[in-house]
C-alpha cells in the first residue's frame, strides 16, 4: 500500500467512547484525498458495528476552486491552507463548504 508523503490531521476527536477521525493527503496525481473515520456508539444511526468510514476525493483540477472556496488563493498549497485554518471544530466548516459547492465530489462510504 502506499502511504501519502504528507497527510494533514484535520480532526482527531474523542468523546467518551467515540472518536472521530479526518484527514487529508494529495495523491500522487495532486488529487485531494478527505477522509473519514468514526467509531463508538455515536455511529448507531449509520452502522450496526459502531464503525464509519468515509473517502471523499477532489480532482487536481478542482483543488484550485477549493482553495478559492476557503478563502485562499487557487495557486497556494491546498494542504497547508487546510493544515492552519480548517482543522478541529473547523473541519465540520470544510465539509460542509465542499459539501454545499459545485465541486465534484467522489465518495466511498463503508459502514459495517
């Protein structure tokens, strides 16, 4: 398998017996990879086995609209816009901005 050479931590969450986990790597096409993992009962009305995983990936060619989305300028590195000013409670923010843009989205969604 190979790793990303850099991955940002966007969230990494604990409450009780759930943890929540988002991260961001490039590929090596300079696609954005978001993803997702959930665990503990806070899963219960998506998984019967307390585990949620979610792969969303952005085209290199909309990473640039991305970064204009967040406030940036599309030529700066998506990861260190991400890195210092979409991270913790802010990353709840980055979802739903991707979520609600015109941003072609491919996502992956396991649930056990």
């Amino acid at each position: 398998m190979n790793h990303p050479a850099r991955a940002v931590t966007l969230r990494d969450e604990r409450s009780g017996p759930d943890r929540r986990h988002l991260a961001a790597y490039l590929d090596e096409e300079d696609n954005l990879h978001i993803d997702g993992h959930d665990l503990g009962p806070g899963t219960g009305p998506v998984s019967t086995d307390g585990e949620y995983e979610w792969f969303k990936k952005i085209g290199a060619d909309d990473v640039p609209r991305l970064l204009e989305l967040l406030g940036a300028p599309s030529a700066s590195d998506v990861l260190g816009v991400l890195e210092q000013h979409w991270t913790g409670p802010k990353s709840y923010d980055l979802e739903r901005i991707i979520r609600e843009s015109d941003i072609k989205v491919d996502l992956f969604v396991w649930t056990g």
